[in-house]
C-alpha cells in the first residue's frame, strides 16, 4: 500500500473512532487518477509484468483513495445526528462488482478509461478482474445493495450493517448435469475496498447463563455469566451517492477470537486445544447460510443472526452514547433500525438486553424505546421460509435472550387476551412461543410485536400479509401495517450495466433520467419513431450478441442473435416455477420433431440460477434441464428452432450482461408466492417484455405498461387458493394433449437413457394433488401466453415499440421511489 493511501485511511478511521472535538483539516486536493493509479503500481507491486488482477487492485485502490476525504466528511455530518439515523440490518448484501458503480458514481468513468490506455487494456477487461463479494444469495440481498445506492444517492444518513462472510455462497458447479457446490473463494486476492477498524471491535457473548443481583438502591437486576465471547471486527466498504458528495457506509462484521490462541496449552503440545476457541469463533462468519440440515448447521445459523444484531446494536448505542450521554429518552427520535426480513428479529430482545442489562433501564422504559425503533420489512408468503427457533437451542446459546423472550411475549399476550377475551385459541395462534413436543420461537411475530412499522414489499404481497399470514396481528395493529414496492437501482442495472442503450436515452431525454427515472416516459414519444425504433433494435442485437458469447464461454451452447432469447434466472425453487418452464421447452421440441414449425420464431432460452445444497426437488430440476438441453442442442432438425441452456454460477455480474440481452422475462411463479421479485424490473428496465403470472410486482408492472405489453397468463392468488382445496391436476393433464405428451415423454426415459427413473419425483409432483404450484392447471395458458409472445416477436418493429414501452414504464421501479416511500412514511426525519 501506498503511504498516503495509509494515511487517508487512518484519517477515515480516527474519523470514525469518534473525535468528538474539532473536524479534522481538510485534506489536500487529491492527485488526478492515472498519478494516483501509477503510484500504487509502483508502490504496491514487486514485479515487472503487471497482470490485469495487479491493475484492477491499484485502481480500486486509486479509486477508495478519490472518496476518502467525502466517505470522512459523510461521517462527520452524520455523527452530529442533525437527522434521523437509518441503521439498515440484513443478513445479505449481494453487492456485486463495487468499481464500475464506483466510476459512474463518481463520475471517473471516462478518467478511468484512459489512465488504462496508456497500460494498454480497456476499462471492462479490469472490471472483470474483481470478484463479485459473495455476501448474499439472491433477491434479498441485491435489493439491499441498491436500496444502499438509493440511500446515498439521495443523501440519506443509512448505514448498512451486515456479515463479512469469508466464503460466499457457493460456486456452482455443473458436473453432469448435476449441481456440485464449490467454495466461493471471494477474498482469495483481499477487498481492496475495505477499510478494517480494529480499534472499533465490540464483544459478543454467547452461551453461559444468567444471574441476578441488587444494586445499591435495591433494584434488582439481571447479568449474563460465563459467557463464550467473540470479537465483532468492522470491515467498512464505501457506498458513493450518485454525484452527490455523500459516501454511506456498509459495515460488515468479522468474527474473531477474543485470544487467538492458549499459549499454555500451545506449550505443553494440545495444539488442536489451543487453537479451538479462535476456530470456534471465526466458525461464525466463515460461510453465507450454512447448511442448516444438522444441528450444528441450524446453530451456526442462529449464531450468525445474533453476532449480527448484538455488534450492530452496540454499535449505534456506542455512537448516540458519545454524543448525547445515557439519556435515551431520545434514541428513538434519532434512530431507527429496519429489520431486512426476519433473520435480524433477534435485535429485539438484544436491544432490549443493552438498554436494561448494560444501561439499566426499567423494562418499560426499554421497551417504549424498542418499540419505536425497530420497524421490520417481510419478504416472504411461505410459512416455511419464517425464522423459528427452538426453545432449547435459543436458551442454550442465548440464555438471556430467552428469557426476555419469554418476558416480552407473556406482557404482549395479555394485550390479546385484552382484545379477544376468552379466547384461547387466538392466544395460542398469536403466541411468540409455538408449543408442540419441541416449542418454537416465532421470530417473525417477535418482530412484529415490537415493530412501529410493519411492511410488505408489493401491493398484492401487503393484501395476502393482512388477510392470510398475519391477520390476527392486522385486527390487533392495523396502523403498523403498510406497503413498499420494491424497486432496482437505475445506475447500476441500466446505466452501468447497459452503456449502449444508456448513451441512446442521453441522446434523446438528457442524462437526468439517472437520478429521476420517471423521466423514461418522455420515451413514449417515440414509439412509432422508425428511426429510433431502428436505433434501439442496433442496441438489442448488440447486447444480444454479449449475452450470446457469455453463453457460449460458459455453457458451450451457441446462441443466434436472431432468435427469440427467452430467459429465466433466478433462485432454483418450486415456487419460481423453472419446471413450468423446462416443460414448454419440451413441448417446442415435440413440435418441431413433429414438423410443426409454421409461424413459429426460432428461439434460444436460458435458465439460471442455484439451488440450495439440501434441496433435492431443486437440483432435480436443474438435472432435468441439462438432461433436456443436450437433448434439444445436439439435434440438428431441432436447433435451426430450438436451442437451451442452463447457465452455471449465475451472480449479479452475470446478471448485468443477461438483463440488457434479454428479450422475453419468465415471471412466471404460482401466483401468491412471490413475494414482489425484483429481476422482473431489471429486465423491464432494460426493454425485455414479460411474460408473467398476477404475482408480486408483475401486478403493478403490468399496470404501467398495460396489458397489450405483458403477456399475462394463469391462476390469479385467490384461484389459487381456492383451488388448493380441491386440487385435480390429473383433469388438467387429461384435458392438454400437450401436457400429457410432454409427460409421457419424461417417463419414457428420453431424457434419462442412461439414468432410469431419475425424473419420477418431478412427474409424481406435477401429477399429485397435493401440488401447490399448480404447474398443470397453468400449464395450458402459458403455452398460449408464448404463442401470443411467438407472434409478436414475427413482427420485428411491434415488438421493439412495446419493448420501448416497457422502459419508459420503468421509473415508477426505482429502488430511488422506493426509498423515498420509507423517508418518508417509516424513516421519518431521516
């Protein structure tokens, strides 16, 4: 490292340790980008051939350098709590590549471009040097990394803090056709954007048990002994606003050991011993989402949420207490925490825990406070999805957190009981504790007792939150209860991720639209414009030609640009319903080994996406669409009509090439299951039409743009639902000759010559009534969906004005109107 890239960082650091007198001087003015980049090449590297790896480090490093004097300043303002300050909880941050969002933020893009020419490399080729950070899964993570962006770019006082994961999720393997999971060695080459502030670590305990006291004026009090402490570690990461001057924070926990190891037992030769307790320790934020199959897995799991909450907690009590003292009385005015889903729900009692045990706060004073600073968003309608934890495993780990538990749920039930006299039943349903043979916390409820706001993520995902999930909660606290439609960064997944169609907008409406995406309407303006519509199709073909080289490098499979590209990726779930779609691919095969190919459009679909390591029916189905893709490609009266292939490892930089290449966006889950998606708007964003079912945000999508450009197919949640108690699929299949023919030829073995039986699971679902993704009552409807899809795509300048449409109908998924919705109805003086 360069000396005075040092030297801005410990200025940063001693920033954030927390002067409380004067600001630090201003810095000097910094070096131009390509002196600065030259400098930690020179400095930083031993060696005369500088790779590519060698030039992306030395110019992220140029690149934090250029934000350190804006990301201190951020922090200065920020300390004087003139607003309200976000603390934003996830367990995921799926940020993706960090320096080219950095450059357009900062404006260095062009800068950046050539100070690399004279190294002779173009910027792309550096960008895809870096590793996209593997701290998160899927959807819940990206929508945290934009709503990060949003946050500063709209200069909000939002902290994000979440985990420093040494390992990702997993890199996902393809080995014939199976999933094989490989560690996601991220940091293999370190994180130059990081900056690690040792002197800001905070101590969290684990396991022991509880004891009281009476203190000297005879208030009797609780304390947490014996305990197994770790070190909570700050890794904080840069999040530049757009253009603004406002550099937020994401600040990642790692896990370490309190003593790295006993010397003494190191002496007298028990190495495993000695070095146990640091293992145990950096266990915790060694893997995303470990496999919680077993016990220890389901362990470590509750262990990772909780390190989470109490270092997060700490933290922000440690920033209000050096500014304002132990008077809390207004940490709710200057504070709010939101829970990103319900693994962070555990913050409650944790709060809770700070504000009595370490503070000494009566419970009711503690609890008036928590109650006015933990607001909790719900991502999910599947009840299995919601966060339980059994008695016994939270009481053993977290003794003191139990209890509170316990405390918090007894004075909350006799508020139901209040409300609902007499009526046990709802006492047992509303309950925070489940009692059954092995009674379970309720950590969603837990987060909704203490929560001042309560918030879905789509219109329809809110109206089955109110009606179905939490309808008890909604009769007993309707006012908590409100809606936020998600919504997707602008400047990474149009501007960054699509250049091409990014400089034709500038062209005709002005840059503006990059902060104030509504302003992609005024492209409705040109929908019958034929040279624009000749512009924007040269944009597609090009960005269609860098999504067909992707597929080909990774998958071997060659795409044609003037094919119909059809893609899905995302999470593999029965849910999101990729089976739906394997079995029209299928279908289409069946067609064309008939002869049936008169007014049909060649076309080239892609599926990606991982499945969890313990989910069997998922890695199933990717099974069945590499089985179905060798099929389909190495035929060659299929492939002038047909090509299909599964894409391995799909990440968000995979994502930023597929969205701008895409034509036509599988949306299709079982409606009433996807709780809003937010690839859906990446996808409309950069002109894909949709073809979707009337679940989560498709709804309010196809609002926008209206009916003629969505193709709409399916059971609505309420069919659904109704159907669920007299579900017949084997009525359906009857009823569908094609449907039938498609699973006739799964069971023939087609697929499967060398593997017998292997696909009898997938037909036993899609036959059983207990199917509750309903794939052969919608089957039938979204073949036809495809078909009006198929005869759109025939006539090249329809299909590209309704692609324009459906950009221009884009603004209102801002991850920009999204976050304004929280300013202002749940953030509240932020």
């Amino acid at each position: 490292m360069a000396k005075q890239a040092d030297a801005q960082a410990d200025k940063y650091a001693a920033t954030d340790a927390g002067h409380t007198g004067e600001r630090l001087p201003p810095c000097e003015p910094c070096e131009a980008l390509a002196a600065t980049l030259n400098r930690h090449l020179r400095a930083g590297l031993c060696r005369d051939e500088r790779r590519v790896e060698d030039l992306f480090q030395a110019l992220a490093l140029s690149v934090k350098e250029q934000l350190l004097d804006d990301w201190r300043a951020t922090r200065n303002a920020d300390n004087d709590y003139g607003r309200r300050q976000v603390a934003y909880l996830s367990l995921e941050f799926l940020m993706g590549r960090t320096l080219g969002n950095a450059l357009l933020n900062l404006d260095l893009t062009d800068e950046a471009r050539r100070c690399l020419t004279e190294h002779a490399v173009a910027l792309e080729t550096v960008e895809e040097a870096e590793h996209d950070a593997g701290l998160g899964n899927g959807g819940l993570g990206r929508l945290a990394a934009c709503f990060l962006d949003s946050c500063a770019s709209m200069d909000l006082a939002v902290t994000g803090y979440g985990i420093r994961y040494e390992y990702g999720m997993f890199a996902q393997k393809i080995v014939d056709g199976f999933q094989i999971e490989r560690p996601d060695r991220w940091l293999k080459d370190g994180n130059p954007w990081e900056v690690r502030q040792a002197q800001r670590a905070l101590t969290v305990p684990f396991f022991g048990h509880t004891e009281s006291y009476v203190d000297r004026n005879g208030r009797r009090h609780m304390q947490w002994v014996g305990t197994q402490d770790v070190l909570a570690v700050p890794h904080d990461m840069p999040v530049p606003g757009y253009r603004n001057g406002r550099i937020n924070t994401l600040r990642l926990w790692k896990a370490e050991a309190t003593d790295d190891f006993d010397l003494e037992e190191f002496n007298q030769g028990d190495y495993a011993e000695a070095v146990a307790r640091k293992n145990l320790a950096e266990q915790i934020t060694m893997v995303l989402y470990p496999n919680d199959a077993s016990e220890n897995g389901k362990e470590l799991r509750l262990r990772q949420q909780y390190f989470l909450s109490s270092a997060s907690l700490q933290d922000l009590l440690r920033r209000y207490v050096r500014r304002f003292g132990e008077d809390f009385s207004q940490f709710a005015r200057h504070n709010v925490v939101q829970l990103n889903d319900t693994h962070p729900a555990i913050a409650v009692p944790e709060l809770m825990r700070l504000l009595m045990d370490v503070y000494c706060l009566e419970w009711d004073q503690a609890w008036e406070i928590t109650c006015h600073t933990m607001a909790y968003t719900n991502h999910t309608l599947l009840p299995e999805a919601l966060e339980r934890w059994s008695v016994r495993t939270l009481g053993h780990i977290l003794p003191r957190i139990m209890e509170i538990i316990f405390e918090i749920n007894a004075r909350y039930l006799d508020s139901v009981a209040h409300h609902w006299p007499g009526d046990g039943h709802k006492l047992a349903a509303m309950s925070i504790i489940e009692e059954g043979p092995e009674p379970q916390v309720r950590m969603a409820y837990l987060a909704i007792v203490a929560s001042f706001s309560v918030n879905g993520v789509a219109a329809l995902h809110t109206r089955l939150l109110k009606d179905g999930l939490f309808r008890d909660f909604y009769a007993l606290w309707p006012e908590r209860f409100n809606n936020k439609t998600n919504g997707v960064t602008p400047r990474r997944w149009l501007a960054h991720c699509n250049p091409r169609l990014a400089a034709l907008l500038d062209s005709r409406l002005g840059s503006g639209w990059k902060s104030d995406l509504s302003l992609l309407s005024g492209l409705n303006a040109f929908c019958g414009d034929r040279d624009f519509i000749h512009a924007w199709r040269e944009v597609k073909q090009a960005n269609k030609q860098a999504l067909a080289e992707l597929v080909s490098r990774e998958c071997q499979v060659q795409f044609d640009t003037a094919m119909l590209f059809d893609v899905q990726v995302k999470r593999i779930h029965e849910y999101k319903r990729q089976l739906l779609n394997i079995l029209h691919v299928i279908h289409l095969y069946q067609k064309i080994l008939a002869g049936d190919t008169e007014h049909m459009v060649p076309r080239c679909v892609l599926i990606g996406g991982k499945a969890a390591p313990g989910y069997a029916m998922a890695k199933l189905i990717i099974k069945l669409a590499g089985n179905v893709a060798h099929m389909v490609n190495s035929d060659p009266l299929v492939t002038p009509w047909l090509r299909f292939a599964f894409l391995p490892n799909y990440n968000v930089s995979a994502m930023e090439r597929i969205c701008p290449g895409t034509d036509l966006s599988e949306q299709i889950s079982t409606a009433g299951k996807e709780a809003s998606g937010t690839g859906n708007m990446k996808f409309m964003m950069n002109g894909a039409l949709t073809i979707g079912t009337l679940d989560g945000a498709n709804i309010e999508m196809m609002e926008e743009v209206g009916e003629d450009n969505f193709f709409l197919f399916g059971l609505s949640a309420d069919e659904v639902a109704a159907m669920k108690r007299d579900y017949r699929p084997q009525e359906f299949i009857q009823r569908s000759p094609a449907l039938k023919a498609v699973l006739e030829l799964i069971k023939s073995g087609h697929f499967s010559l060398l593997e017998p039986g292997i696909f009898e699971p997938l037909v036993q679902a899609i036959e059983s009534p207990w199917d509750q993704w309903m794939l052969a009552a919608d089957f039938d409807a979204y073949c036809q969906a495809q078909h009006r899809a198929n005869e759109l795509y025939r006539n090249p300048e329809r299909w590209a004005a309704c692609s324009i449409r459906n950009t221009a109908a884009s603004g209102r998924f801002s991850s920009d109107v999204t976050i304004a919705n929280y300013r202002d109805e749940i953030w509240k003086g932020a």
